[in-house]
C-alpha cells in the first residue's frame, strides 16, 4: 500500500488530519542535544577534551535537523497546500528564527565593538577581523551563511545551521505544495543522495558546516520527513502496563546507549553518515513515550530545556567567549592557571578547570537561555504571528510549534 492511499501524505485537496499531538519527550531531547553541542564547543583541555563522545558530539546537530523534519512534516503539511499557506508558513518560521539570531549577532558586533575600545580584552587576533571580519555580516544578517557563500564560519558560528534550516523549510513547503502525495519521492531522494555527496564531497564527512551544510541538513531534514509520514498518526501505546512500560524502557536504554556507542566511534569517519537513520530510529522510539525513561523526561526541568533549546543553541558560544575573557583576566591578575594551551595552540581551559568551566558553562548558558526565550524569542514569535494573522487567512496558517 502507497504513502498516500494509507493516508499519510496528502497533497493539495487532500485532507491530511493535524495532530494536536505534542511530542513532549521529543522536545526534552532538543534541549538535552543542545547542550551536548554546546559541550562540544567548549574549548577545553586534558582528558574530558579527548573523550571520544565529547569529540563526536557535533552530531548531535544532525539530530536537530531530523527533529525539525519530524516535528515541520507532523504539523504543518496541510498548511502549506496552497501558495498563501506556504507565504504564511514561511514567514512564521522566519519570526522564529530572526529575531533571536539577529539579537545574538547584535551581542557578538557589540562585544568587537567593546575589544576595540578595551584592547586587553582584544588577545588574539585584532578587532572586526577573521570569523567577525564586517564582510561577513551581510550574509549573516540574512541567514545566508550556511550556503557556501564564505568559506569559513563566522560570528556566531553554531547558526550556520539555522540558515540551512530556513531554506530546508522552503524546500520542504515548495515540495509539498508542488508535487502535493508525491513530494514523499522527494524526501526519500534526498535520504538517498545526501550521504552520497557528503561522502564524494565531504573531507570530514559529516562534520561539514559552512560548505555542505545544506546538503546536511536536508539529508537529516528529509530523515525526520519520513519518520513522521511512517509513524504520526499510528502511535497507539494502548493500556499500558508494568510489562509494556519495561518493555519500552528497555528499548529507550539499548537507544541511548547505542547513541552513545555510535556518537563515540563514527563521528570523524564515514559511519558518521549513518546519523540521520540512527537519529531517525531514536526519534521514532521516543515518539511513543512509552518507557520511563520518557516518563522522566516528560518531567518539568527537561520540558524547560527543550522549552529553551533554540536559546541554549543561539547563546553557548558567545557565553563560552565570555568565559575565556574572565578566565584569561583572572589568569594574568590571580595567576590561577585556568586557560592553557592546546596542541594546536589555541586557548583552552586547562584540564583542573575543566569540569568547574562546564558547570559554570551549563548555569551561565541555561541562565541566559531563560532570559533570551522570555524576552527575545516569544515576543518576536508572537509579533510574527500577529502579523500572520493580519495577512492570511487563519483557516490557512494557524500557530506552529516551536
């Protein structure tokens, strides 16, 4: 039986229902991914720096875009079956994306600002150069980085992701509204090409950002597509008992601990191109929620992270530049060691600072992430949505999940 004739695509005068589901356990993992990238960025030294999960934890963006795929093709196919629809769709998902990345990069012009005028905050290498060179501005303002316009990451380098995900969501609506049950061909392609090319293309495989990013994204984008397209709608835990809710557990335990297995092993060779289909199985397990450790995870603290993981994502480097000035000025007033120098000379936080430079990292990022969420993200989503509003039909773009 077809996609379509089981009735889960539907195209342009195809009812396909939506869920008012919300994958909560899902949201949970955002937040948790979040900061394992955001641990990956941290510049450390010694032993933590060399933990091979630590070094593959750059993966975990790819679990992002299979997430977004999931989430975009479970509540918002049926909105973009129509020009209009896919104009409304477009717009509210850019007011979900600008407004922190333009507050953020905003943050990073500002603190090059502050180095110029304070130079022993300047180290390095000189203001207004290199990763936050003004040339690179343009593209960063209109989300256009991640598309190989410059050939390195710069300012707020963790966004080049964002870009790519602003036109996988175009992709997405242009697909749906053109080709309408058959756009699954589509996604199934890109499941296809997209470890083809990284492999041919790609020198570090999946660690490819400013590049190939956009073959990335939509590689994992498509993933979650169709993870969504083969479980939304057919989740049906039943009556749940003690032996299903073992039985789930124990299948969310063998999850986690082969993520954790394939995240240390594959993430610099070319098993890292298996991502999006082990990120694929996870999501879908997940999606269920039907073992305890969902049931913990649909507990409050990790609804606020995943509540807050845009932020965490958006915040973490500029957080962790923060971090490095003090360390580096209480360094050269206390002489109390806490940066030194890794082997490719960069600037690190040496390996008896490392554990209490990540607990603080985690609060300071957590901590901005709150503040971020509640006074730039929500009033910039809902100032778009109003907007929406005003513009299109409601029966066409009604609100769409962060």
């Amino acid at each position: 039986m077809g996609l379509h004739s089981s009735g889960l695509i539907a195209g342009p005068g195809t009812a396909r229902p939506v869920s008012a589901h919300r994958y909560e356990v899902l949201d949970s993992w955002r937040g948790i991914c979040a900061l394992l990238v955001a641990l990956f960025h941290l510049p450390l030294a010694g032993a933590i720096a060399d933990n091979s999960f630590v070094r593959g934890s750059f993966l975990f963006v790819d679990f992002f875009f299979v997430l977004s795929g999931f989430v975009i093709a479970h509540s918002c196919w049926q909105r973009v079956g129509t020009a209009e629809g896919l104009a409304g769709f477009m717009f509210t998902r850019a007011g979900r994306l600008f407004p922190l990345h333009i507050f953020m990069l905003l943050a990073f012009v500002a603190f090059e600002i502050v180095r110029v005028m304070l130079p022993q905050l300047a180290g390095g290498q000189a203001p207004f150069t290199g990763a936050f060179s003004p040339d690179t501005l343009a593209a960063n303002l209109a989300l256009l980085h991640g598309l190989g316009i410059h050939d390195h990451l710069s300012w707020n380098a963790p966004s080049w992701s964002i870009s790519t995900e602003l036109f996988a969501y175009l992709f997405f609506g242009i697909m749906v509204l053109v080709l309408g049950a058959r756009s699954w061909m589509v996604f199934a392609a890109m499941l296809v090409a997209g470890p083809m090319l990284l492999f041919i293309l790609s020198p570090d495989f999946m660690d490819a950002t400013y590049d190939l990013g956009m073959v990335r994204c939509l590689f994992g984008f498509s993933a979650g597509v169709l993870t969504c397209l083969v479980i939304d709608g057919k989740i049906d835990n039943g009556a749940e008992t003690r032996e299903s809710r073992i039985a789930w557990t124990l299948s969310e335990l063998v999850v986690i601990a082969a993520l954790a297995v394939f995240v240390s092993t594959s993430s610099m060779n070319a098993g890292g191109l298996l991502a999006p289909f082990i990120f694929a199985l996870a999501v879908a397990l997940f999606a269920h929620e039907g073992g305890y450790v969902s049931k913990l995870l649909r507990r409050r603290p990790f609804l606020i992270l995943g509540a807050i993981s845009y932020s965490i994502y958006l915040t973490h480097i500029f957080t962790q530049g923060r971090m490095l000035n003090a360390a580096k000025l209480a360094d050269n007033w206390f002489g109390l060691e806490l940066l030194s120098r890794t082997g490719d000379g960069a600037v690190a936080f040496s390996d008896t600072a490392a554990m209490p430079a990540i607990i603080v990292m985690v609060a300071l990022t957590i901590g901005a992430s709150m503040l971020t969420h509640r006074f730039v993200e929500m009033p910039g989503r809902d100032y778009f949505r109003k907007l929406v509003r005003k513009r299109f039909p409601v029966n066409q773009v009604s609100q769409i999940r962060p």
